[in-house]
C-alpha cells in the first residue's frame, strides 16, 4: 500500500494506517522523514509517498483467499445500506478510512469481491450503514503527573509541561492524537502522546496535571477513562 502524505498528518496517525511502528516506519520510507535542526525532533515530509508492506495489501490477500469459497453476503439488505457508485480516484482504502469508516473486509465481503484491486469506475457497490466504526474507544486506567515533573526531558526529546494537554503511554507511537473521555461526567478533551509510561502495573496511560484537572480526576488519582486513537 502506498500512501502521500498530506499536511498536517499526524506521524502516528500515518503509521497506524500504514500497519507499521515508527521504527519500522523510518527504515522503510528514509526519504520521507527527517528531523528538525533546533530540536533534533523528528518529522514526516509533506507531499512524500510512503509504503508499508505487509499492512492493507495483506488484509486484501487474506480476504481475498476467504471469498474464494465464500458467496457475497446477505446479511446486507436495502434498510441496512446504501448504493454507491465507484468514482475516478476511489480505491478500497479511501472508501473505508476516508468516506465511510468502515473496515475493508466489511466492503469486500458484502459485495463478493473476488479481485478487490480491481475496482471500475462506474462499479456499484453496497455499502453497510450501520457497521461499526474502526476505531472504538477503549477502557484505560489513568494515573497523572505533575509539577515532580515538569521541565524534566521527556520521551518526545522535548521538556514536560504540566500545563499542556498530553499523555504517556507505552507503545503509541509519539505524537499519536487521542481523545480521553471521563465517563462520569461526559467531558472528553484531545491530546498528544509525548511521553512513554506508565512504569506501574496495572496502569495504562499517565495524564498531564492539565488533562487531569479537565477531566476532574486530579482528586481521584488513579481513574478508569475512555481513550479514542484520533
């Protein structure tokens, strides 16, 4: 699969699409990476193409050999789905992350696709409305960090500010987008993944004093939230 990337596009955001780590990522696409002089941070080049083998054209494969004994399915009916029809550009990629956010296999299998790469201008294909979407929030349990902290260098090379909104997390690939939402009250804010942790069982992500104080858990300590990969 390849990809161009567009600006504003978050590294994390490219690299879950693409199926790869940032590690991975960077030995296979050297041209389209680099870093930032005064900070030594690394960034993605706007307008480069990208690759990541191994990621959407293996789903395809192994979909692809499923429907090779399956028939389309009929689990997909007219209140269920809409009819659209294949536009100049369009691939299987756009049409699931970028218009209708629902998963490949989904599209492949309810229209018994049997070549999905060969998609026609003019094709018709049936569309599930009510699939679900590709990202669902999970349940994590929070802690957060303060003012011990803030000033010391953190994972992201930068030095921690308790006043920003961001996390630690221990294998989101920094700079990943995410949305934390407190359940018990319905408030959600957006942040980045900046720094690794935490270090303590049982925990998943560390918060910044500023995202713990919106969330109303400064008090709590330790709370169970909602957390959305953006």
């Amino acid at each position: 699969m390849k990809y161009e990337i567009q600006k504003g596009d978050p590294i994390g955001q490219v690299t879950r699409l693409l199926g790869l780590s940032w590690d991975e990522f960077r030995k296979l696409n050297p041209h389209a990476v680099a870093k930032f002089k005064n900070t030594g941070q690394w960034y993605i080049k706007e307008g480069k193409t990208v690759e990541g083998p191994g990621s959407f054209q293996a789903k395809l494969n192994e979909v692809h050999g499923e429907l090779k004994v399956s028939p389309p399915s009929h689990n997909v009916n007219n209140n269920q789905s809409i009819e659209y029809t294949i536009k100049p550009g369009d691939t299987l990629w756009k049409l699931s992350r970028e218009k209708f956010h629902i998963p490949v296999d989904t599209i492949i299998k309810d229209n018994g696709m049997l070549n999905p790469n060969a998609l026609q201008v003019g094709q018709k294909l049936r569309i599930r409305v009510d699939s679900p979407p590709l990202d669902n929030k999970e349940t994590v349990v929070a802690s957060w960090y303060g003012a011990q902290y803030h000033g010391k260098v953190m994972s992201n090379g930068k030095p921690f500010d308790m006043h920003k909104d961001t996390i630690a997390h221990r294998n989101l690939p920094l700079g990943t987008r995410v949305q934390i939402e407190n359940p018990a009250t319905g408030k959600a804010v957006d942040a980045i993944v900046t720094d690794r942790g935490p270090f303590i069982r049982g925990r998943d992500i560390d918060l910044s004093y500023s995202l713990a104080k919106k969330l109303s858990v400064v008090e709590k300590g330790v709370s169970k939230l909602f957390m959305k990969v953006l």
